[in-house]
C-alpha cells in the first residue's frame, strides 16, 4: 500500500515536471490573415454548392418541363386536329368561296368550336418556360407592363 | 455572443445567423492551428490544413449531435484531415524507437515513474531541446502530449477527439513521457543506455 501511494505521488511529480516543461514551448503563431483566409475558403464553398444546386435543379426542372411538355402539349394539339374547329377551320383553304359566302355562319361555328382547354393548357406551359427561364437566368419582370424585360 | 456555447452558436449558425459561424471560427482558430501544427510538425502546411478543416466542419455541420461536445467533434476533424495530408505527403512519419506494430521497446523495458532530476530545468535552452525531443516523436504521441499539456485536455477528451480507446490514450501517454525523459536525461548525461 505504502508503495502504491509512492508511486502514484511520483508518477504525480512528474507528470508536474511535464507540465512546467510543456509551458516553456512557444505556441504556434497564428497569422493575422489565417482567419480571413478561412472564412474565403468557406464562403467559396458555400457559392459553389449554390451553383450545383442551381445547376441539379435546372436540370431537374427542365427534364419535368420536357416531360410534362410533351404530355401537355400533346393533349391540346391533339385535342385541337380532332375538333370541329379544325374542320371548319381547314375550310378557307378547301372551300374558301363558301366560307366568303356563308361568312358569318362560319364565324359562329368557329367561336362554338375553339378548344379553350386545350388552349389555355397550351398558354400556361410557355408561360412555366419562360418564368423557369427568367428564374435562373435572374431577369426581373417589368413593374410597368408586367412582362419580362431585360434591364 | 462571446458567452454563447459552442453547441448554441451551431444551432444559431443552422437558424441562419452568420455571425455565430464566424464566432465558433474565432474561437477554435489557434488551438486548431496549434494542434495542426505539431500533428504534422510543418507550418508550411499546418494553414492550408487548418483551412481544410474549417471548410469540412462547416460542410458537416447540419450533421454535428448537439448533444455532444462541439470542441472534441472538430479535433478530431482537423486529426482526420491531418491524417489525410501525412498520407496524400506518403510522410507519416514514425517515432525513430517504434517497431511497424506500434510498439516502442525501449519505453517498455525503461519506463520509470520518478520525478525528472531539478539539474532538467536549470538546463539553458531546456525548451528548445524539448522541442526537438517532441518533434522526433510520432504524431500519435506528440499529439497525446499536446492535447494534455498544452491544451488541458482530459484523457477522455483526448480519447473523443482523436476517436481511440482511452486506455490507448493513456497507455500513449505513458510512452510518450518515458521517451521524452529518456532523450532529457541523456541530454544531461550523455551515457549511453543499452537496450
């Protein structure tokens, strides 16, 4: 036991000695820039993963929009050839002396027959291109007319 | 925000705020240089390391448990990408006493629990010495040190740190001292000791 406690106190003593030795090492001088230089470093990183997000997301966005265009697109246009309205309409190259006759009937038909799904499915996809366009290449909208511009 | 704990100025840097980052950066710069510094025993690329580990500490932390002890979680980041370097370098260099299993035979079989003799520190330039004596040893051992004596690391903060079993710590730390006093006493008394 007496021995035990000897060798703890020594294995203290020294333990002490190294203490005191450690406190004579100059610590490593830090360089004023080293701070400023790490928060680029950061900062860099940070402005690189916005860029690949962007990047993964316009890629991401645009698969969709093809996507979906060609789904969307195709319904409207469809919709449109197997009309009346394309019937009526293919008239003025067809039979256009009827159509001159008959003018305002013609006129009718046409209004009764228009595919308005069909055409406001069609709008609202080219509207969705060119707001994705304008979100990743940074165009502001005009305040004055309501479109897009370019300041 | 100098009062705020480093768990708290992460979970305000995650809420958005900036400046919390800057602050946790602030803080840790020159233990993390320091600790760098005498883990690859190189200045030249202890601040490019430094700036390797900030970048990754702030890569992961989103993944960073504050439950736990923020100050361990980054030694042990700038310890990994220490490592990195030294092996990227091929110079992961080993104590000159060190067999490829790690294990130092002289400490082994000269380990010696009694005080240092009081002519060590009447000795001139006795730091500078020491300095070299330190730098000789393994960066495994030199950091134990380091952390210890330098920084007033618990042998379980060690042990969190650099992700190793405290007993290994502890057991590094005993080795590290025995190699240490060997090569001060012999720089007092240049009588050879055969192994």
């Amino acid at each position: 036991m007496h021995q035990t406690t000897l060798l703890i106190r020594s294995n203290i003593t020294m333990m002490n000695d190294f203490e005191k030795i450690f406190k004579e090492i100059d610590i490593p001088h830090v360089s004023d820039e080293l701070f400023g230089k790490v928060m680029r470093r950061i900062q860099k990183e940070q402005s690189l993963a916005k860029k690949w997000d962007l990047f993964f997301g316009f890629f991401l966005g645009f698969g969709m929009f093809l996507a979906g265009a060609v789904f969307f697109l195709y319904t409207p246009f469809n919709g449109f050839f197997e009309s009346e309205f394309f019937e009526f309409f293919s008239l003025i190259f067809s039979d256009p002396e009827l159509v001159v006759t008959y003018w305002r009937s013609f006129m009718f038909a046409l209004l009764e027959s228009v595919p308005i799904i069909q055409g406001i499915l069609f709008l609202m996809i080219i509207f969705f291109f060119f707001e994705s366009g304008r979100f990743f290449t940074h165009i502001p909208r005009s305040k004055k007319i309501g479109i897009l511009s370019v300041s | 925000m100098n009062e705020y704990s480093d768990e708290h100025l992460v979970e305000r840097y995650l809420a958005g705020d900036e400046a919390s980052l800057e602050m946790l950066v602030k803080r840790y710069l020159a233990y993390i240089y320091s600790f760098i510094y005498r883990f690859v025993g190189a200045s030249d690329y202890a601040e490019d390391i430094t700036q390797d580990t900030f970048v990754r500490v702030w890569k992961n932390l989103k993944k960073f448990d504050q439950q736990k002890s923020f100050k361990t979680w980054i030694f042990s980041i700038a310890k990994n990408a220490s490592i990195d370097f030294l092996k990227k370098k091929k110079t992961l260099p080993f104590s000159y006493f060190e067999n490829e299993k790690g294990e130092n035979v002289l400490s082994e079989t000269l380990y010696d629990e009694s005080p240092l003799p009081s002519e060590v520190f009447e000795q001139k330039e006795l730091a500078e010495k020491v300095h070299v004596f330190i730098d000789s040893l393994s960066p495994s051992y030199r950091v134990v040190l380091f952390l210890h004596y330098n920084e007033h690391f618990t042998f379980q903060e060690i042990s969190d740190s650099l992700e190793e079993s405290i007993h290994t710590i502890k057991s590094r730390h005993r080795r590290a001292l025995a190699l240490l006093k060997k090569m001060i006493l012999e720089s007092i008394d240049p009588i050879e000791t055969l192994v």
